[in-house]
C-alpha cells in the first residue's frame, strides 16, 4: 500500500512495537507530526518542554523498560538541543533512536533555515547516524536502527530525515522485526563468540585458584540480563562483590556477599579488598577513571579477567590478563558448573570482619537535618520498591550509597557524562514505561534549576514523580572539591538565590512540601507517597557543607581514600 514517507515512519515505528515517543515538533517534521496525529491511539506522544527534555525521557524509558527509547525533534536548534541526551545514552550504553527532521534534499548544503549538519555533530556520540534522502530506503533505514540500537553493546542511533522524504509517498510492506536479517555492527561480529569448553576450564581454574578474589559487576550486567548468573557465582564461591555506578542492583545490596561501591566514592571495604585481591573477575564495565583512579597503583596484585560484549573496552584503561569478549550471560552459565564451592572462606571472613569496621557512616549529633537521612527514610518507606533517578552531584552518590538497590534498571542516573538536568526528564520516561513502579528523583538544587521546566510536562500527563530536591543552596560537589582540594575558594559555586521551589512546583500544578528538620522528613515522604495525579517538589533543606564520603582525592590510588574522620586535616 501507498503512504506518505512519515506514515512509513509510524508504521516501523509500530512495527518496533514502539507505544511512547518523546519529542517536540518544528518546521521540518510537520509531517511527522501529521501522521502522529493520525495513529494517536496506537502511539502515546508525550510533548516535553525542552529536546533535551525528551532525550533524557526517552534515555529513562529505555533504562527503566530495557526497550528502545524514541525522542523526536526538528532539525537545526531542536537537533542540537538532543544532543547532551544522546551523548548521555551513548557512554552508558542507553539503546534509543533520535529521530530529526532536516531541510528538503534540494535545499541541502545550502546554509538553508535551520540546517546544521546533525549527522557530522552526533557522529561520536552514536552507534550510527543515518540521514535518508530517499523515501525507497526509509522503511529498511528506521528497522537497521532499531536493531543497531540493541544488538551488541547498545546505544544511541540518529535519523536524520528531509523533508520531502516524509512528504512523498511510496510502497509500504508490513515486516515483523524478526524477518529482518540480523544486523550487527563489525567489531562484534568479528570478536564476540562463544567460548570453547577448554577455554571456559581454564578461566574456571583460575577462579577457583584464587584466594583473595574479587567480582566487580558493572551496568553490562543489567542489560545482558545477567544478574542471576552472577549472584549464582557469587553464592556458590562465597566471592564478594561490588558494584560500579551503573551496576547498581545487578547484585542486592542487602546481599551479605556485596561490599558496596568501588572507586572515588566507593566504600573502604570495597577499596581495600581490590587493592588487595589477588583476582579481579570484572562483568560488564569499563574500568573508568572513576573506578580506577591511579591506573599504575590500581589492584597491583590481581591478575584480571575482563569479560564484556565490547572488545575495544579490554585493555582500554587497565592491563588485562585474561580478556573475554562475547554474551555476558552465555559466558557466566558456562562458567557456573564448573566453579568450586566456597573457594575462598578465610578471605570471605576478612570480608565481613572490614564491612564491620569500616560501615558507612555520617555525623548526625548536630541534630540537623542530613542528606544520607533523607535517602534511608525513602528506602524504608518504600520498602526499597521504587525506581530511583539522580541529577548529577552529591545527592547521585548519597543516593548510590543509602539507597539499597535489589533489582536491575532500579538506579537511573548518567554515570559516564554526568549530565545536570538528567534525573527529571529521566524519571517522567521511567514512569510512563514503568507505572506499576513507583519512581523518585534524587536532585540537587543546581540541577534541578537546569531542568526544572520538565515538570509542566509531568503535571501536564499527569506523571506522579516524587523530586526529593537536596536542596543545599551551593552546587555541592564542586564547593566540597574547592573545600578538601583548592584552599576553601568557593568561586562561583554558591547559587543561594532566594528561589522558593515548593512555590515553583505550586506554579506548575505540582505538590510543593518544605522540609527543614529530620523530624519532619517521614510525614513529607509519607504525604508525597500518597499522591497518584500529579509530580511532588519535596525540598530538603540541607547545610551546605554536608560532604560526601569516603572520596578518593585525585591522583591517589583508591585505597588511600578520605572517609571523613581525615576530612579537617585535608583542608
């Protein structure tokens, strides 16, 4: 049958099994907007306030569903402001498809009306970018990104559409995403493979070997649908565990085996067990700067066996011994049967005897009101059954640290890029992929100025997000920074500018709740728990001094960390 290129569009995109898009409409993606418009009951479009806004919705749709995620804007300004979101979804591994209009194919080239070159912009920051031209190959186009979108490591792919393509009109044959040939970008298919039965012995021999070893699961072990292998082998060796940033709830926190955190803000357990351990068993991560911090002196007396989909991340930042390239969850059932039981009981001990010692803690003798509070009262009251999503700073580690997290795809946060103005636009994605969940932003009150605008949206589709704002009148980790490190030069780090947000959540539709005393924390939780229609504005009032701990200061390797007890003298 006969459509228009943008009803071509709708149709794969339905063909995806694609229910919610993300987007803002312009010029050059009118006939988008037409067809969507025309097949509103079978796609819900959710009119954000910013592109940026619909980016990271669509980044918090894909983290909280494991389903693509689909954001559209038109071409020149509202290309370019998608582009924090995809670079966002690109270095944690994020599979959306971006979806631009771009000026008709003979006013190319031209430095015509809200042209710019998305294509060449987004380059390094997507798995692919297509620009199509030609309505004939538009339908194979959006099923090629879709599948480059999830296959291997995921992340982001850009369309870039003219406008004349959406305006023409041209065959449509229906295909289901399985009759498309399998498409794979080249680096997997030409490392990613199965192990043989002699390879998988030699890597269970030397785990079962090991005396002090260590396993550290990464955000590849959500996406690869892994996390029961790896607590099987974690339960089954007694080896412990930790987790990176994006790992969170791929291994319980309330596990007896999980030692918290590793690197900058990892807990001293963590720290010194990897500094220690004669093995490193790391699933699914990249061995950022954050986890590793001084590469010569990181782990000196492991040997490291690196299991990832991605060949170019082994060997990328740290020295591998026993590189593994291929399924995560394949490779860790192999190993499973052939691993010995509780192979390391003395260190599993020393273990426990550090996490004893060494918990994390926080001064509240003062009596105010504390961050790493407000975090375990929203655990306890939820019962650890929320989706939890962060702005970038203090208030993403807090929540990292005190927040026990159970399960995969429950902590949504930007690891890589540490994008302020994430976690709201984040979240309203999460709850519509994810209603039976219910869903809370952790924010800070320098991010959540960035982004704020996002709650018209929330209050607009009526999404019932909880913003718990840690609201410390100071962009709190550059001031903690400019504290322990530059001398107390607070330049420019102070943003205490008389702003009421439970008045600007009351602007907007939403509930605005002040908190300023730890006493009045549970009914504020409580009361926003309640609320089924609409966002809540919870403000936290917090010291501006709170800092975060332990931290590793730059240049020092991970196990000569500041824990707070050190934190005066290194003023």
């Amino acid at each position: 049958m006969k459509l228009t290129g943008a009803e071509i569009l709708v149709e794969c995109l339905k063909e995806q099994g694609v229910d919610t898009v993300f987007g803002y409409p312009g010029g050059q993606v009118l006939f988008i907007y037409d067809a969507l418009y025309k097949y509103q009951k079978d796609i819900r479009h959710i009119l954000t306030s910013h592109e940026q806004g619909a980016a990271h919705a669509a980044d918090g749709y894909a983290r909280a569903t494991g389903k693509v995620g689909v954001c559209i804007a038109t071409s020149g300004p509202g290309a370019t402001n998608l582009v924090t979101g995809i670079a966002t979804a690109y270095l944690d591994s994020v599979p959306i498809v971006a979806i631009t209009g771009q000026v008709p194919t003979n006013l190319l080239g031209k430095d015509s009306f809200q042209e710019v070159d998305i294509i060449g912009i987004t380059m390094p920051i997507t798995k692919h970018s297509f620009m199509v031209k030609d309505i004939r190959v538009l339908a194979d186009t959006v099923r090629r990104a879709f599948a480059i979108a999830k296959q291997g490591r995921p992340g982001p792919v850009l369309i870039d559409i003219c406008k004349d393509v959406t305006a023409a009109t041209w065959d449509y044959e229906p295909m289901k995403p399985g009759d498309l040939r399998r498409y794979q970008p080249e680096k997997f298919t030409e490392t990613a493979r199965d192990l043989s039965d002699a390879e998988v012995s030699e890597l269970a021999e030397v785990i079962n070997r090991a005396q002090k070893p260590i396993l550290i699961s990464g955000g590849g072990v959500s996406i690869a649908d892994a996390c029961d292998e790896l607590r099987a082998i974690a339960e089954k060796t007694g080896m412990p565990v930790t987790t990176t940033l994006m790992g969170l709830g791929s291994f319980p926190g309330t596990h007896e085996l999980f030692t918290g955190l590793i690197g900058m803000h990892g807990t001293k357990t963590t720290n010194l067990a990897t500094s220690q351990a004669d093995l490193i068993l790391a699933v699914g991560t990249r061995f950022s700067d954050r986890v590793v911090s001084k590469v010569d002196r990181f782990a000196p007396r492991a040997k490291i066996i690196h299991i990832d989909i991605d060949a170019a991340e082994i060997g990328k930042n740290v020295r591998i011994d026993y590189p593994v390239i291929g399924d995560i969850k394949k490779i860790l059932a192999q190993l499973l049967p052939k691993l010995n039981s509780n192979t390391c009981p003395d260190w599993t001990r020393q273990i426990k005897k550090w996490k004893e010692t060494y918990r994390l803690r926080y001064d509240n003798s003062d009596g105010k009101l504390k961050p790493q509070y407000v975090i375990e009262r929203l655990f306890e009251l939820t019962g650890g059954d929320a989706l939890i999503t962060t702005e970038v700073g203090q208030h993403q580690i807090w929540a990292a640290q005190y927040f026990k997290y159970t399960s995969p795809r429950q902590f949504i946060s930007s690891g890589g890029l540490g994008t302020m103005g994430y976690g709201l636009g984040a979240s309203i994605g999460a709850k519509l992929g994810r209603p039976d969940k219910r869903v809370i932003n952790v924010a800070g009150d320098g991010s959540f100025r960035m982004n704020c605008n996002e709650l018209a949206t929330a209050v607009e589709y009526r999404v019932p997000v909880i913003i718990a704002l840690i609201n410390n009148h100071v962009l709190g980790m550059v001031r903690q920074w400019q504290n322990l490190f530059y001398g107390g030069r607070y330049s420019q780090s102070t943003i205490d500018r008389g702003t009421n947000f439970v008045a600007l959540a009351e602007a907007y539709g939403a509930v605005g709740i002040n908190v300023k005393r730890p006493e009045e924390v549970d009914p504020a939780i409580k009361r926003a728990l309640e609320v089924v229609d609409r966002p809540v504005v919870i403000n936290f009032d917090i010291d501006m001094d709170d800092k975060v701990f332990p931290i590793v200061p730059p240049g020092a390797p991970i196990d000569e960390l500041i824990d707070g007890t050190e934190a005066q003298a290194a003023k």
